[in-house]
C-alpha cells in the first residue's frame, strides 16, 4: 500500500459541495492531473487493498469506505465526516438507499439516480464551476435560490452530465463539461466536451411556482429527515416514508394521466418543458413503459410528477387528497393494472399508514357498500382485520335485529321494512373493520338475515343519500362496542331454551292481575314472542312459539302488541323476563326494546 502525505496546497469544500467536485477543483488549483489527485489520495489502489466484502466504484462520490475517506482527511487536513458528507451516503436511508457492499445506488427505490447529475448554471457560475452534491439526487430538479428549472444535460454535447467520472489523464476546469466524447481514430480529438456550463440555458420560474414551492418542502424534508406537511401533518414519517409515498403516488400520475389530464394539475411551463425534452443518451427502458417507476430522466417530468403528486398528500384535508387521486386510480392506460383494495400493496416498498388510509378514502366510492364498512372508507379508512376473537366479542353484544331506538333512526324515509332492516343493520356493524363475508355476519347473529338480503339492502341504502352518515353511525358503533363493555351477552341469550317461557297458567294469572283479557291461546303466543323479542334480541318470528301459518297478521298483531298494552301489564311481563333471565343464570340488563 503507498503511503499517503499531505498535499502541499490544501483547499477547503464548499457547503453541500460534491466529492468528485472538490476533487476536480483541487487538480485544478494545483494544476495537476485528476488521476494524479486520486493516487496521492490513496483512492487508486490494487483490488486487493479493498476492505473486504467491498467493491471499487466507478464513482467514490457514492460512497467512501472508512479507510478512503481517512487517507482523504490526512492528506488534505479535513476530519473524516466531512469527508463522508461529500458522498451520497450523506443521504442515505433519507433520500435514497446505497448498497454500502457494491457502492451502488439503489435505482428501485425511493428515485435513486444511479449516475449523472442535474445542474443549475448560475450556481456554477457564482461557485466558479464547484458542483452541489444535491444536485445528484434523483428529488432534485429545481435551483430555489435562482428560480428555475434545473438543466438535465450539457448544451454542447447533448450528454447528461456526470454520467461518467471525469478522465484520469486530463486536467479538469470547473463548471466546463468533462463528458468524453464516442471514441475516434483522430489523435487530435479533445478528450473532453469542455463546453461551458455557466452559459447553458434554463428554464425560469416565477416567485411562489409549484415547483420552486415544492422543492423546497422536499429539500427540507431531507435536511431535517421529517415530514410534516400536508397529509403527515397530524402523522409525521421519516423523509424517507414520505418520499417513498410521494414516488409511489407521483409514479402512478405519469402512468395513468395524459397530457390533457396533467394540463389541469401542472403548470404549462413545466407541462411544456416536459413533453419538449428528453435526454438523447438516457436509457428509455422501464422509463418508457413505466415512467416515473424509476428517477425521471428530466427535471422537467419529476416536477410535473411532484407537484401533481403534492395535490394528493400535500393537502391536509383527506377529502381533497381522496378526491385528487381518486381521479388517477379511476383511470388506466397502455394495460396498466387496475387499482383495487389489494394491487394497492403494491404501490412501493416503504410505504406507511397515510397513503393506505388515502388509496382506501379514494377507492371509497367504487367499492361495494359492504367494503366500505370492511375497509371504514367513509370515516376512519383502514385495512381489515382477520382478529377473530374481536368480531367474536363484538357479536356478543350485538342483538340479531340493531336496538330499536338505532334502527328508527338509520331508517331511510322510505322503502324499507323494520324486520328487514334492523337485522341487516346488526350484521352490517359486524362488518365494519372485518373480512367477514355477508352469511358468515349474519348467521353470528342467529341468521335472522342471510347474505343476499343484507348484500340487497346495503345496496339499496348505498343509493340513497343517506348512505355515507349512516354508514358513519354504524362504523361508530363498532367501535364503541369494541371498547367498552355492556351488561347483556346477546350471543349466550340467542342460545337459552324458551320453550318454557311465559306459561298459559302464568299469562292468565298475570291477566287477572293486571284486568287484562287473557284472549284466546293466539294472545298468549303473541306476548311470548315479544318477549323471546325483548329478552333475546332476535326477531319475533323466530320465537319457538311463532306460527306457521297465518305469519303477516301474526307478525302484525305483535308489533301492535307493545303499543296496546297497559302499563301494570307492561311491567308485569318485564318482570317475568327479569325472572327468566336470572333463572337462566344471567344477570338483567338494559332492555332490548322495553324488555329486560
């Protein structure tokens, strides 16, 4: 190994300023060759000086093992973090990710730009041609200090800038294009470009531009590793969440949205400059097919892509975050996947909470009413849950036909019969938050509904306009079960045995008692059924002693039963049902419906 010494001339980096930047400067300052400057660094050595397990770069600028960056620091009397703070492993795990072992950037994830590097000419101009680490990020497109658009390619050659690293055998000029040009058989070729980059043109933006706005969040974001703007507002993420996020959402715009639909998101200028320019040496692979899957090849397009993304989670309200990208999911070009419940697993790696709760409160609307209960859409969206024991828990405090006093008030103006609705209201709280299929809900509840009844009536309640604030209630109500207790196990109360409740003996005695006429047998079978009603929490006609014939003038009289009676009938027969309950070995609750 050659032992390293310290340089003669020492020359401090700028603040942000990139490695292969200052390296450049320092062969210029001191006239030396570049791959001169890289030997008296110590970066040039044999294979098998590497640490193990690692790779030599093309590119030190990604990243620096601790043994280069240490020769770095003793030869140039930096300290070693500084050193690293060159590299792009100064943002990793925030703006991107580095595989440390093969020193490469990670091109899959998060916009990782494995080469190259944008720039913005007045800054090279006021630097004297010294190059912003920044400026390599694939999150980077526009300069906000100078107001414009970053330029993507050296205006000479037509060739993306640092693609390649600059020439071991020549002598670099900052802020000048070190791009090598196709191989030829004139030994007078230059080596280099050397086209002046301070001179390129850029496009310029005006004060309070979306993308100069946006630039500055995203910059601030990496800086401070934490977001907390729009929708991370009331649930702050890491930067590296958020950009995940903001890539998975920004991808999905240049996917699924043409030129007219971004015209309506974009800002034509930036619009413009998107559709006008494309780096004539960039590959066009997946990026082609795919845009956005990968970092943008121009500054243009990852700032078309951000500031229509930024409409979606740079808003605080959910509502208007939904809506925004409730018109992209709802869109699909070149056979592109059709957006669902479960391809939305597969928007990126890295993801969190605030972008599934904003693909659920998009989806929302497209969904079947009962996905909107499993999936909570139109109050608190989450993904369902597979717990058992918790639907198992909820159902015991569940009747078989929702509370009265609940299903009176869920009721539409018109077009639904209480018998009908209320057990489809009981089932469908069992729904909220679970991957219950509608006969597995029901038959919990006693099977006093079956699937297609409650699939029918959800769909008829969906098309009315009272659909979203009642589905609100019922997601409220499950909640409220699930977290607090109630003094009646409907689910132990469907099972007891009635068949001795209410005896003929005790409902003439009880008569007598209370001056009420016994009737005939039909009387008495009508006040067991609506007391099986009351104590159950089942509907009436599936009391043991409902007929089997004769059932809509039987089921009417029973209705009409509660309302005739007097009041020392009335508490007569609530005290049979405390005495049934407790002889069951039940303790009396709360009545289902003026029962126990």
């Amino acid at each position: 190994m050659t032992t390293l010494r310290t340089l003669p001339i020492r020359m401090a980096p700028l603040p942000g300023e990139s490695l292969d930047s200052w390296l450049e400067a320092l062969a210029h300052r001191t006239q030396t060759g570049y791959g001169d400057v890289l030997s008296s660094l110590g970066l040039l050595t044999r294979a098998g000086d590497e640490a193990p397990g690692w790779t030599r770069p093309r590119d030190w600028t990604i990243a620096l093992s601790e043994r280069e960056a240490a020769g770095i620091a003793f030869a140039t009397g930096l300290d070693d973090q500084r050193v690293h703070a060159m590299t792009l492993a100064h943002f990793d795990g925030r703006a991107l990710l580095i595989d440390r072992a093969k020193r490469q950037v990670n091109r899959h994830r998060q916009w990782g730009r494995g080469t190259g590097s944008r720039y913005c000419p007045h800054c090279l101009a006021e630097s004297a041609g010294r190059w912003k680490l920044e400026w390599r990020l694939g999150w980077s497109f526009a300069c906000t200090h100078h107001s414009l658009l970053l330029v993507d390619t050296c205006q000479g050659c037509g060739r993306l800038t640092r693609r390649r690293p600059f020439s071991r055998r020549s002598l670099p000029i900052p802020g000048h294009c070190g791009t090598r040009p196709p191989r030829t058989a004139d030994p007078d070729a230059p080596r280099e470009c050397d086209q002046d980059l301070t001179q390129a043109e850029a496009l310029r933006l005006p004060t309070g531009h979306p993308a100069i706005e946006a630039q500055r969040l995203i910059t601030n974001m990496i800086e401070t590793d934490h977001a907390e703007f729009g929708q991370y507002s009331q649930h702050p993420q890491p930067s590296a969440v958020a950009l995940s996020e903001l890539r998975a959402v920004a991808s999905r715009m240049l996917t699924h949205l043409g030129a007219d639909d971004l015209a309506a998101r974009v800002p034509a200028d930036i619009l413009n400059a998107h559709i006008t320019s494309q780096p004539s040496n960039e590959p066009e692979r997946r990026e082609a097919s795919r845009p956005g899957f990968m970092a943008p090849p121009t500054s243009a397009m990852t700032a078309a892509a951000v500031i229509a993304a930024m409409q979606v989670l740079g808003v605080a309200q959910l509502s208007s975050a939904a809506h925004a990208l409730r018109t992209v999911i709802g869109k699909s070009r070149n056979g592109s996947e059709k957006t669902t419940t479960t391809t939305i697993r597969g928007w990126g790696r890295g993801t969190s909470m605030v972008l599934r709760t904003i693909q659920l409160a998009a989806l929302g609307p497209l969904l079947r009413p009962s996905d909107q209960l499993r999936y909570q859409t139109v109050a608190l969206p989450s993904p369902p849950s597979p717990a058992a024991r918790q639907v198992s828990r909820r159902s015991n405090k569940l009747p078989a036909a929702l509370w009265p006093s609940w299903a009176v008030r869920l009721s539409p103006s018109s077009g639904a019969y209480q018998r009908i609705l209320a057990p489809v209201l009981a089932a469908a709280v069992l729904l909220v938050g679970t991957k219950l299929e509608l006969d597995a809900a029901a038959s919990m509840l006693g099977s006093a509904s079956d699937g297609k009844a409650l699939s029918r009536v959800l769909q008829m309640l969906h098309d009315r306009q009272c659909w979203e604030p009642l589905a609100t209630a019922l997601i409220r109500l499950a909640h409220y079960l699930d977290e607090n207790d109630i003094p009646i196990d409907y689910q132990r109360r469907r099972t007891l045995d009635y068949s001795n409740l209410l005896p003929a003996k005790q409902w003439v005695e009880i008569c007598r008692q209370t001056g009420h006429p016994p009737g005939g047998g039909r009387r008495a079978r009508i006040a067991r059924c609506v007391l099986f009603n009351q104590i159950s929490g089942m509907p009436v006609d599936h009391a043991p002693d409902f007929p089997t014939a004769d059932v809509y003038s039987f089921r009417s009289e029973a209705e009409r039963f509660t309302e005739v009676w007097s009041p020392q009938l009335a508490d007569a027969l609530k005290q049979v049902a405390r005495d049934f309950v407790s002889g069951c070995g039940l303790r009396s609750g709360r009545a289902h419906g003026g029962g126990v």
